[in-house]
C-alpha cells in the first residue's frame, strides 16, 4: 500500500478506537518481537516495530502524535527498558506497556515506579493484548479529569475548602492512566498523589496547551516528602521516584516538576506564610491562593483547615496549573511547595518563626516565605534535606539584601546570585540552591530562589521554571526592597532560625508551605514587592500557602511584618493577588515580572494594604482590579515563593503587626511575595 | 487418503510434543495466529527463533567460557533466550534456562556450565522435532480453512 493509502487505512482505523490504536513496539527479541507484532495486528492496532530503544525514542521525538501506546522489553542491550519508560513517560508523557520474561515482584515495582501503566509477562497471550488500549483512555480522562477538577477546585473553592475535596478530584483521573499530560499529580490522598495538575493547567485560561504530565500537588507532595525523606543529598531522583511510589512518575517529570514546584510553592507558600504568620492558617492559605492565583487562594484559604493535604490540594491545583503554564507553575510549586513546605513547612514554620521574629519585616518574610517558596520547592527537590533552612536562610538574606530585591525581582536573577544573596546573609544557608539568595539581595535571593529553582529545574531538564526562579529570586528581591534593613532582618531571622534547616524542615512536615509563609515575613518594607511575590507565587502559594499557613500558624511568629510595610506590602499583593487570580497562568511567569513591579506597586499600595492583604480572602477573588504591576509581583512571588516560603513566614511574622498581619499576612505574603518576585 | 494419514501424523505428532513437554500453550496461540495473510507465520517465527537462538547459544557458551565470574552476563542472555523460547512455547528450553538463571544466582559456575549443556540438547531436540513436524506440515499443504475452501 503506498504510503498515503496507508495513512489513510491508519486514519480511519483510528477513529473506530480501539481499533487502529497506534503501538510502537520495541524489543530486541526478534522472535518476541515477531510474535507480538502478530498479536497485535491481529487485535487489529497499527504497529510499528524497533529492536532498538534509541530508534523508538528518534520516532516518538521527531513526533510525538505519531503513537497512543509504547510497549517495550525491560532488557535491552542498548537502552535499559527503564529509562526508556522514563524518557518516554517524561517526554512524550505515552502510556508505556513493560514486557519481559521476569516477573519477580521488585522488578514489576521498579516497572511501576518508573511509571509503567502496566507490566506483561512474556509470552504475551493475545487476550492481555487485547485490552492495552485501557491505558490510553485512562490517561485521556485522567488528564482531562484533573484538569477540570483542578480548576474547578480552584475556582470554586470556598475559602475554606477542604483540600480533600482536591483530592478528590485528583484521584479519579489519576491512577493508573498515568499522566495525563505532562505531570500527572495525582491527588490521591496520601501523600502524594498529585492530582493532575495537568486539568488544572488544561483548564487554566493562560494555560494554552494542555501540559504533558501533570506535576499534580500530590505529586509534588510526594516529591517532597520523599525528597525529605531522603536527604537532599540523597535525594536522587529514582529514589525519590521510588519513594513516592506514584505511578507512572518518572524521575524526570518528577525533578522538573519539583522545580516548578518549588518556585510556584516558593511563592505560595510565602503569601502562605505571609498569611500564616499573621493569623490563621487561613489566612495563610488565602495568602498562597492569592498568589496562585485567587483562585487557589480560595483554596488556601481553605487553610485553616489546612492540612498537608490541603496543601497539597493547592497544588494539585497548581501543579496542574504549572503544566499549562507559568501560573500554573507556580501553583504547583505551590503544590509543590505545598507539599514539600507541607513537610517542611511545619518544621519550617517553626523554625521560620524563629527567625521571623527578628524581623519584623513582614514584608521580608513574604518575600522570603515566597522565595522560600520557591526555593523550598527548589531546595526540597534538590536538597530535601536542609533546603528549607538554606531557603529560609537564603531568603533571610534576600531580605537582607533590601534593595536587591528589586533587582532580583526585576530580573529572575540567577538563583545562584540569590543564593549567595542570602546565603550570605543569612550565613548557613544550608543547600539552598538557589542559595544565591542568601547574597545580598533577598531579591536577588527571591529571585535566585525562583531561579535556583529554575537552575534546578533545569538541571532536571524539566520545566523550564524560569518563570520561577524569577519567582524565587523576587521574593528575595522583594524582601529587600523594603526591608532592605527588614528584610535583613527578617531574614536574618528567618536565618537564624536554622536557617535551611528550617525551611527545609517545613519541607518535611509538609508545613512547609507555611514555614514559608513565615519566612517570608519579609518585612513589610519589601512592600509590594513582595506582596507580587505572594502574588506571584499564588501559584504556588496556593499550595505554600496552604503549607505555609498549616505552618506559620503554629509558628508563625511572624509578627507582622509592620502594618506599615505590611500596607505596603499589602496593597502590592492585592495588585497582584487580584491578578493572581486573574492570572493564576500568568502568575508563575510573572512572579519575576511581578516582583519588581510589586516592590513598587507594593510601596505605593502600601498605606492601605491592610485592608488589602486581606486579599488572600479577597485577593483571590478575581478583583480585576489587579492588573496592578502588583500582580505581576504576584506571580513573581509565586515563584519565588517557593523559597520564600521561609521569607514569607518572616515576611509574615514581620509584617503583621501583629494583628492585621496575620489577617493581612494572607494579603501581604502575596504583596511581600509578590514583591519579592 | 494419503492426506488425511498425513493429518493424523501431524496431529500425532502435536500431542507428542505436547505430552512430552517440548510445547505448550503458546504454541498453539501461534498456529492460532495464521491466516490468509500469514499462512506460514508458525513456521517462520520457529525458523526465525532457531536462528537466533543458535546464535544466543553460542553467546553464552562464550560467556561461560571467557567471563565465568559474570554472572550477571550470563544471567542476562540466558534471559534473552528463555524470552524467545516462551515466546514460541518451547516449554523444555524454557524451563532449563530457569534452572540456569537460579544457578547464576547461586553463582554456581558448574552448575551452570550443566545447565547449559541440557539447554544445547533440548535446543537440538526441539529443533529436530519441529523441523520433521514443519515437514509434514508442508506436505499436507495449506491449513484446513484453506483446504475446506477449496473443497
């Protein structure tokens, strides 16, 4: 048949699905491979047949629509079936079939661990063939599923909503059908399930195509507690892909995802602590949502009865939204962050709270707790380990930086210049990637944080978080802004507080999200800046928040980050919590944009802030008004919330004054994230 | 007639191989296989695993031979062998190469050097059976349907 009259057959036989699915079959048997093309032309599917892995990788690359199922031996000469799953799974986000004449149960689980949708043994009868077509539907639902739950969630989420509810929504698409676009979350329920982050990005207005795999906020939970679990030094990948024990996971999508995460938690999870510090956890959790992106500030704002679910829910929520975008990035740094900050937030928070307490800053802890945020996801992914006390630190030091911030929020600066940034100041920055923060400028830092956390991202090769490393980067820079002399001060008390450890500790506790959120203190005077930084971070500090307002509120020291730059900061989250909802998308992308617009935004909305922050009840709520350069920050924020988780629950503490802080702290986190970013 | 003596042969012989444990199920899944488009799939799959297999043998003889401590190696093309073998139900082989892997885990190299050796003869058994098997086979001429067809 010429090649036309067979695309044709192959057209019209697809459309009678499952007849006509196209199988790429890889197996360097010939004889097996003989028998299993036989078999599944005769369940009438379109195969195409390769003995090598690095052939069936050039064709799913050079297009990627030209199969639905990939079915491949585990032993192969030249490719282990593994990482081919993986590649595959990463990459072109297939449902992958593993064949192989061993059926030990280890190596069925490694199959599933690296998101095998199923595990044949050889010989292949013709009836188990006939029902792989399962696998591609499921994944369709799973992933439309996810997305629409997600938004849904986000959307509609009362501010108390139960994060259950996301998961909820989560766990029906996800499962097996593995993911459903990029990262699939899956939300279930325990730890980690990140719901597809994938229908919340789908469905994201600025999400313009559908996201491979849906980082859900379960997944991102689980990243990061396994990546807790594991040490960030050992926090490699397969492991943590091992321990999080989620289907189809690979360890790439899981690195890249986490990047994101981090960024978008780094931003939630300060405007969570900005919120946490201040008051309730709701608070908190408004604070990320608004920073995801009012929607998931809804969610957050579900924070008081915010658990590490809940957190995660936010960033499922964002996680999903992280496919589809920079804003959903963020979120699922967030959820990310969420989880990660879930883990460490609360010890984070405790933590943060220390070192809140020195500053006063509110704003700084904002920035701080988004660039915690941020960098927690950052920090969790790579580091797990003490990645939240170097976040923290590093934040601290964003905030120290002052004034850098606005550099750092402006620019995604390099998460390695935040890092330094705070590492610097705050000393032990313990692995903050992104530890650049630590230098001088906590915006640097903020900003570094979202960067690092892109570094880091990057160095999964996964998404491409720039969006968050400027999210990162701009809480710090947002700390510093105002609080140049705050956010030294917060961070240095975030810093102080363990500074990673903290952070990181929140990473594990989950908590972390709100260990941001206290970090993120970032002082006031981070203003605006760092209230985008919520706002950015929205995304993720949906999901940080969530963490973070589970953490700041036990610790959450944060003493509000003085009204006045909680005002300040306050109205830059507004801007940018309003924008967060409208652009949750955008809120990711924009935590860079965001922050250094929030700083000034954040200086300008200030005096009225307070009533602002509040935001994160309301800062969700698509206030249009946001096209503030606050939003941006916000966005920005959101990125750096990752780190700024730690920031932004001295932010928080900071910033509230005490009182209207912690109401505040939800609005102001995402001001101080938002500055910060 | 003479056909239909040929048929009982064929169908004889089957079960033979069947009861004797040379064959299973899989087997019959790839008769099962043929029609119109693949008339001699059966046979082309079995001359195709012959083929490869040999050349398997030969590997892990080698193997054996040269890098006796790598168990792993050895372990990995057994593997590869045993995959084939159960991929056209060539039970006797498939079994044999269990024996071997469970050796390589033991790290017993006599063992293992044993267990190769029955690989080699059932691989040769088989070999032989099948081939007198695709002989009549051939001499009865297309399957049934075919045949009925024509009639």
């Amino acid at each position: 048949m010429r090649p036309e009259e067979r695309k044709g057959v192959v057209e019209r036989r697809r459309d009678q699905f499952p007849v006509g699915m196209r199988v790429l079959a890889v197996d360097d048997d010939p004889v097996c491979l003989k028998v299993l093309e036989t078999l599944l032309r005769r369940c009438q599917y379109h195969v195409t047949t390769t003995n090598q892995a690095a052939i069936a990788l050039k064709m799913l690359r050079e297009n990627r629509d030209m199969f639905d199922l990939v079915i491949s031996d585990v032993h192969m000469p030249d490719m282990d079936g593994f990482k081919l799953l993986e590649l595959v799974g990463l990459e072109m986000d297939l449902p992958v079939i593993m064949l192989s004449v061993n059926g030990e149960t280890k190596t069925v689980l490694k199959g599933i661990t690296h998101g095998a949708c199923d595990y044949l043994l050889k010989p292949v009868r013709i009836e188990e063939l006939r029902n792989i077509w399962q696998h591609v539907v499921r994944r369709k639902f799973s992933t439309r599923d996810r997305a629409n739950l997600d938004m849904y969630e986000e959307c509609n989420k009362p501010p108390n909503a139960d994060p259950d509810q996301v998961h909820v929504h989560v766990t029906c698409g996800s499962d097996q059908s593995g993911r459903p676009s990029k990262k699939r979350k899956e939300y279930c329920s325990d730890e980690e399930d990140e719901g597809e982050v994938n229908t919340q990005e789908t469905d994201d207005p600025s999400a313009p195509k559908k996201p491979r795999v849906v980082w859900s906020v379960e997944l991102h939970r689980k990243f990061v507690a396994a990546v807790n679990q594991l040490g960030i030094d050992k926090a490699v990948p397969k492991r943590i892909l091992e321990l999080m024990n989620v289907d189809k996971l690979t360890r790439e999508n899981k690195y890249r995802l986490y990047l994101k995460r981090l960024s978008a938690v780094a931003s939630q999870q300060v405007s969570i602590v900005a919120a946490l510090g201040g008051r309730d956890p709701f608070l908190h959790m408004g604070a990320f949502e608004g920073l995801q992106g009012y929607q998931a500030f809804t969610s957050s704002t579900a924070l008081s009865s915010f658990t590490p679910h809940g957190l995660l829910n936010s960033p499922r929520n964002n996680s999903a939204a992280l496919g589809t975008q920079g804003v959903p990035a963020s979120k699922s740094i967030q959820t990310m962050s969420g989880s990660h900050t879930l883990s460490h937030s609360i010890s984070d928070a405790k933590k943060y709270h220390l070192s809140v307490p020195g500053n006063q800053q509110g704003n700084l802890g904002q920035g701080l707790a988004s660039l915690g945020q941020t960098q927690m996801q950052q920090k969790w992914i790579h580091e797990e380990t003490d990645d939240l006390s170097t976040i923290l630190s590093g934040n601290g030091l964003a905030n120290g930086m002052s004034g850098t911030l606005q550099s750092v929020t402006s620019s995604p600066l390099p998460p390695q210049e935040l890092v330094e940034c705070t590492q610097a100041k705050i000393g032990s920055q313990p692995s903050i990637q992104t530890s650049s923060v630590s230098s001088e400028h906590l915006e640097g830092a903020i900003g570094v944080s979202s960067s690092l956390l892109d570094s880091r991202v990057s160095q999964l090769s996964a998404i491409p978080l720039s969006g968050f490393s400027s999210n990162g980067l701009l809480i710090h820079g947002s700390f510093n802004n105002n609080c140049t002399t705050k956010l030294g001060g917060t961070s240095s008390a975030c810093t102080p507080v363990r500074s990673s450890n903290d952070l990181m500790v929140a990473r594990d506790t989950k908590a972390g999200a709100s260990a941001f959120g206290g970090a993120m203190l970032l002082p006031p005077d981070t203003e605006q800046k760092y209230l985008n930084f919520g706002g950015g971070n929205s995304l993720k500090q949906k999901f940080d928040q969530r963490t973070a307002n589970s953490l700041f509120d036990p610790k959450l020291v944060w003493n509000t980050v003085p009204s006045s730059q909680l005002a300040t900061n306050v109205g830059a989250h507004h801007s940018p919590s309003q924008r967060w909802n409208n652009s949750n998308s955008n809120s990711t992308n924009i935590g860079a944009r965001m922050i250094g617009q929030t700083t000034s935004s954040a200086s300008t909305v200030i005096p009225q802030m307070k009533t602002d922050f509040l935001i994160s009840g309301d800062m969700l709520m698509p206030k249009n008004s946001s096209d503030l350069s606050i939003p941006k920050l916000q966005s920005e924020l959101s990125s750096s919330s990752c780190s700024f988780d730690g920031l932004l629950n001295s932010i928080v503490k900071v910033e509230k004054d005490d009182v209207t802080f912690s109401d505040d702290l939800g609005c102001v986190d995402f001001y101080s994230l938002g500055a910060c970013i | 007639m003479e056909y239909s003596n040929l048929r009982r042969q064929i169908v004889f012989m089957k079960k033979n191989l069947f009861d004797q444990g040379y064959l299973d199920e899989q087997f019959n899944q790839l008769e099962d296989l043929e029609d119109e488009s693949s008339p001699n799939f059966l046979e082309e799959v079995v001359a195709l695993f012959f083929k490869d297999s040999s050349r398997l043998l030969t590997n892990i003889e080698q193997a054996t031979d040269k890098y006796p401590q790598d168990f792993y190696k050895l372990d990995s093309l057994v593997q590869q062998l045993k995959g084939s073998g159960s991929s056209i139900g060539a039970l006797r082989m498939k079994n044999e190469c269990s024996v071997f892997k469970a050796n390589c885990n033991d790290r017993n190299l006599e063992g293992c050097r044993r267990s190769l050796q029955k690989i080699k003869r059932e691989h040769a058994t088989l070999k032989q059976k099948l081939e007198s098997y695709f002989q009549l086979l051939r001499q009865v001429g297309p399957r049934d349907y075919a045949v009925s067809s024509r009639k």
